[in-house]
C-alpha cells in the first residue's frame, strides 16, 4: 500500500493545494514556479465553478481558483488525459475568468487583474511539447511585452526525467516529488525546505479519516481504471493504424511501380497509419472513459470536461 496519495487524482491534487490547511503548500508551489518574477504572500480560494453568462454557455469548473493579495487570478489545473483541441481549452478557461472581472454600469474602465493559468499535464500536447511551455501575449517583431494580463504555463509531466538528487531548483524538486509521490517510502527535500515536511503531513494516506479514505479509494479505482481504458484503446487505435498504413503503403508502392517506391510507400503510410491509430486510439479512449463515468451517475457537465466530448455526443452513448 502507498504511503503518500496520489496527486493526479482528482481528489489527491485539491487535497494537497485546494484546501485551507495546506494554502501554504500552494503558495511555495506557485512562488517557486514563478521563482524571480514576483512573490505571492497570501491567496483566496475562490469558486471553483463559473456559471455560464448564457444559459446555451457551458460551465466552466476549474480543479483551484484563487485570488493573490494583489488582485491576480490564478487557476491551476492536473490534467491527465489528452483532450482535443487541449490548448483552446487552457484559452477558454483563462478568458472567462477575465469576463468574469466585468463590471455592470458606466463606471468601470476595463480595469482587469492579470490571470495565469497553471496546467499540469500528464501527457504530451504533441511530440515538440517542452516540459515547461510559457504562453504571454508578445508583439511579434520586437518580442516585447504587449500585455501582462493574460499568461499560460503548460508543465508537461513525461518530460521530467530527473532523479532525486538531480534536481537543481525548488520547482524541480515539487515535480519530482508529484511525479514520483504514490510510489515514495519518505518524503525527500524535508531537510532542505520546511514546505516538504508540510506536505508530508498532507500528503500521508494514514491521516484521512474514514470518509476521506472512501472518497479517495474510489478516486484512485477511477483513475486507474481510465489509465487501462486509455492505454487500452490507443494499442487498439495503433494496430488498427499500421494495418491501414501498410495497406496504403503498399497501394502506394505499386503506383509508383519501382521497387524503391514501394518501400517508401510502406515506410510513408505506417507513418501515417499510427499517426491516424494513436489519433482513433484516443478518440475511443475518451468515449469509453465518457461511458463509464455516465454509468457511474457523474452530471454530463463534468463528463463533458473530463471526456473532451459534446453532451450531445455524452447523450448518445
């Protein structure tokens, strides 16, 4: 049995950053993510949940919504499956807590505080994806600064491959510390940075009570269960994809009529083939993962964030 909870839970990640007590986790966390830029001494939880402005609008739910001292918006988000159309969705989120700041009547003037988003990825974008990908609205020739308020952080996970005692910053060693926390027997870094030990308390399984330890194991079992799902439809997705590549490879090949062609058809069409697998692998994976959630009594809303997929294509499964 793990000793630490799994961050990339759901209910592990607002266990660790989204609740009162362990405020002071999330603080160094996004201080030492913005490590050089500003320091952030307090925040406020906000609501999660965004009501649409019209009824025909989708709500958005963000895992943590917080305000600084200083008026900034932060939304921080794990993320662990692939969603299309991934980065319209960070835009998405981040515009509406900018709407949000709006004010009925004459007097206001536009004034809007800035709003970072904060996505945590468990997969990769696409295979150029860096492990830390920083989006700010720049002039293009120049690459100076147009506006402040509007910055994206994308931390892809899989990029991080760092050891224990390779790490080199205090951001690193959270990474290290999220990537690797269902399967430590100690918390490391205690030593070198009080927040460790913080996280430690927060973080131990033996310190839920009953009913959090009920909501997690289910947490878990979900997790684990659409990880199989996943990993499942994309071999699927795969396979399918080379049988179509080779077929087309080889219609290719004997097209262009020389034996040189034909392997470069081949060659050229599994390419093609797993790029379409993985792509029909995924697809499946999210309807699959949207059916057994459906089956479970979860809102079609929440579905629909999780899933990637229309209500309209949630109601027909």
């Amino acid at each position: 049995m793990s000793r630490f909870i799994n961050p990339f839970t759901d209910y592990g990640f607002k266990k660790i950053f989204g609740q009162e007590v362990s405020k002071p986790l999330l603080i160094e966390f996004l201080n030492d993510l913005l490590e050089g830029e500003r320091v952030i001494k307090n925040i406020q939880f906000l609501n999660n949940e965004q009501i649409p402005i019209l009824q025909t609008d989708r709500a958005s739910i963000y895992d943590i919504y917080c305000l600084t001292e200083t008026g900034e918006h932060i939304i921080v988000e794990m993320q662990n499956q692939s969603q299309v159309h991934f980065k319209e969705r960070a835009l998405y989120y981040l515009s509406r807590a900018i709407i949000n700041q709006g004010v009925i009547g004459r007097d206001w003037k536009f004034e809007i505080k800035a709003v970072y988003g904060v996505f945590l990825m468990n997969f990769l974008i696409d295979k150029e994806t860096k492990f830390r990908t920083d989006v700010v609205m720049t002039d293009r020739e120049s690459g100076e600064i147009f506006s402040d308020k509007l910055r994206e952080i994308f931390i892809a996970l899989p990029r991080f491959q760092k050891e224990e005692d390779e790490c080199e910053t205090d951001f690193e060693r959270w990474i290290y510390v999220l990537n690797n926390m269902e399967t430590l027997k100690r918390m490391p870094y205690k030593a070198r940075k009080a927040v460790f030990q913080k996280l430690e308390e927060v973080a131990d399984v033996a310190s839920l009570n009953e009913r959090e330890r009920v909501i997690y194991d289910l947490n878990l079992k979900q997790y684990r269960d659409n990880l199989v799902v996943m990993e499942s439809a994309t071999q699927r997705g795969i396979e399918q994809g080379i049988a179509r590549g080779l077929e087309l490879g080889i219609k290719k090949g004997i097209e262009q009529g020389i034996e040189q062609g034909i392997e470069k058809g081949i060659e050229q069409g599994i390419e093609q083939g797993i790029e379409q697998g993985i792509e029909q692998g995924q697809k499946n994976a999210q309807t699959d993962i949207a059916r057994n959630l459906k089956n479970l009594g979860i809102p079609l809303d929440a579905i629909a964030q999780a899933s990637g997929l229309s209500r309209q294509e949630i109601d027909s499964l």
